[in-house]
C-alpha cells in the first residue's frame, strides 16, 4: 500500500505526543484528533474473521490528540470507537465508530469530528481510507435524494406504479455510480465495501464481482475477506443461468427421501422453493404460487418446496394451512439445511427456476414476476 507521512503529522508527533514513539522501529503509529473529546477513551480495532478484535487504545488529551501505538495486521477493516459499544439495530453503524482500511505499513492521521465519526475531515497516509470515505459518501448522498425524493411523491397524486418507476429509475442511476466507482478502482480493498450497496441477486452485477475478485486476488491473495469474497462470488457464478442446479436428497412430509434430479425430464417447467412456516414474507407469497401451480401446473409446471423450519409439527402445519399441495422437502437444518447450503440460501423467500433438465434460468421470482416467466419459459 502507498505511505506518506507528512512534516506537520511528525512534528505533531514529537512535540505532543512523546509516548507515540514507534517501539522497536517496527511500525508508525495511528494518530489524530477527535474535537472537543477530551479525556475520553478511543479504542482500536480491528474486523477479524471471528468479529470484533482489540488491538489497543488510548485518552484524548487536553489538545483532542489520541495515539496508539500497537500496529495494525495485514490489510483489513478496522475501526476507531469512542466510548462504549453502542446497541444499534441491525445492518445500522454505530455513532461512535470511525472505519479505516489500514495494514502494519502505514502512518496514518485522523482529524474527526465526533458529531460524524464515519467521516472524518482529513485523512493523511491511508488511501484505501481516503477511498472508503468517497463512497460514503455517495451512498449519503443517495439516501438524501431518496428522502428529497420521496418529499416531492407524497404530494404527487401519481399512482403507487408511477411512484415505485421513479424510485427505481433514481436507484438505477446510483446502482451505476457505485458500479463506474469500483470500475475505476479495481484491486483496490474497498471496493469489498462498495459492492456491499449491489444486489447480490442481480445477475447485472455478477460480471462486475467477478471483476473485482479478479482484481483482488492478484493484490491479497491471502486475505481472509478476499478468500471469503472468492467462495460466494464462485457460488454465485454456479447458480448462474445455465448452469446445471446442483443435486440434493432431502426427507419429504410423508418421510420418504427425494432428490431434485428426480423431478428431472418429468416436467418442462421446476420451481425450487426456499420458505419456511416461520417466515411472513414466504407464507404471503404462498397464494401467488398456489395460483401458479393452479393454472400451470397441467401443463408441465412443477414446483418443490425445500422448509428451513426446525420444527417438524410447524412444517407440517404450515403446508396445510397455506394448502401447499406440491412436494415438501425438509431435514429441519434451518439455514444449515443441505439444500440452503448448497445454494447459498442466507435469506427468504428465494427461488429458482428451472427447466425441465435442471439447468437455471433465472431466481427469485415473485408474484406477476413468475408467472411472466411461466408464460415465457414454458414450451
């Protein structure tokens, strides 16, 4: 990685921060300022593969310096937090945390304002940091155009279609910012966190992950996130339209075993289906493939439902309360199932569709969706 240091941060070093000294001459240390946080404690660390590691911490001093002194790892995620550990709901950052892309190579300075801990004012000696705060900034400036946005809906009087069309074609436009951002910064760590604002269920972005797994793995070959990028990207692209769905043998309601290939060359048409009595959203989407399999189902349509309930009398009561009349498959793993596995099942209601020799065609219909899709697959 690139390392620059400049005059002002090693004066700043010497004449205020004496225990900053690096030990051993092994690494510079991780400096800065946080305004108006005097006395409080900054802590450093780092997003490991088994969560949230320490690696060290310091007191803002009366001038709002911190320092530490113990030196980032490889190439990686890491955080400054100020204070305690914050409680916040899910896929929500927490106020009080400050995210960098570091390694043991780097001298890096902070200027932060702790109203905006995520963006700090000045960042010298660490461009992958300098790279993640442009596209935090983007994705602010997305939501802030959808809540402008949405303002100028609500007294529109156009119909919810006409609302959604707008929603989307503005999410569009930034689908392809941050797709010309990570063009532009190929094998650079932080696109990892920019791909994070793609859908991974889109197959418009499957080209792109593969170019930026390309791209990482000449630079970090051994980093643990490029590896774990590696085997989600290497499922994606074997679920892909055209490739072949891959075989399973799972129990059904009556307790007999059957295998997916087993529905293979008996029908034209196979949805396989990932629910689970336990989820709302599947048990709503359940009336749309009732009335699929209603109306197709004579003319070579076929669906088979793989539960991830652990609950074998839940199963069971789901299916007959949603009057689910095609196969059920179950070995009550949850998202541990063999199936869920196999697809890279981390949420649903999720499907595949299939023809009539296993290959895919397309995933994750819903609703007008997949009966569009019926009409145009089946032969």
């Amino acid at each position: 990685m690139m390392r620059t240091f400049t005059l002002w941060v090693g004066i700043l070093c010497l004449a205020g921060f004496q225990a900053c000294t690096p030990k051993n001459n092994l690494d510079g240390p991780i400096t800065g300022t946080i305004r108006g946080a005097n006395g409080m404690v900054v802590y450093f660390e780092e997003l490991g593969p088994n969560g949230t590691e320490f690696i060290d911490s310091a007191t803002v001093d009366a001038n709002d310096g911190f320092c530490f002194t113990k030196p980032a790892g490889g190439v990686n995620f890491y955080q400054l937090r100020l204070g305690p550990n914050q409680v916040t709901p899910p896929m929500q950052m927490p106020s009080n945390i400050c995210p960098i892309i570091t390694d043991s190579t780097e001298k890096v300075f902070l200027e932060i304002d702790p109203r905006y801990m995520a963006s700090p004012i000045r960042v010298e000696g660490s461009p992958e940091t300098m790279l993640l705060n442009e596209i935090f900034r983007l994705v602010k400036s997305f939501s802030r155009m959808q809540d402008s946005l949405n303002r100028q809906l609500q007294g529109a009087g156009l119909s919810a279609e006409a609302m959604q069309a707008q929603r989307q074609q503005a999410y569009e436009q930034y689908r392809m910012q941050i797709v010309a951002w990570v063009r532009a910064h190929l094998g650079a760590f932080s696109t990892l966190q920019a791909i994070n604002y793609l859908d991974v269920e889109d197959a418009n972005n499957l080209s792109l992950f593969k170019e930026v797994l390309d791209a990482l793995l000449q630079r970090f070959p051994d980093n643990f996130r490029v590896a774990n990028f590696n085997t989600q990207v290497s499922m994606k692209l074997a679920l892909a339209p055209g490739k072949t769905a891959p075989d399973f043998s799972l129990p059904e309601a009556k307790g007999d075993t059957l295998s997916l290939s087993g529905f293979y060359g008996k029908h034209k048409l196979i949805l396989l289906d990932f629910w689970a009595s336990w989820c709302a959203p599947c048990r709503a989407e359940n009336p749309n493939l009732r009335a699929a399999y209603a109306k197709y189902r004579s003319k070579g349509f076929e669906i088979v439902g793989v539960s991830l309930d652990q609950n074998k009398e839940a199963w069971l009561r789901g299916i007959k309360e949603d009057k689910l009349s095609w196969p059920q498959l179950s070995d009550l793993g949850y998202f541990n199932s063999e199936a869920a596995r196999l697809y890279g099942i981390n949420s649903i209601p999720a499907n595949f569709l299939l023809d009539g020799n296993g290959v895919i065609i397309t995933s994750n219909l819903r609703g007008p969706e997949l009966e569009k899709a019926i009409e145009q697959y089946l032969p």
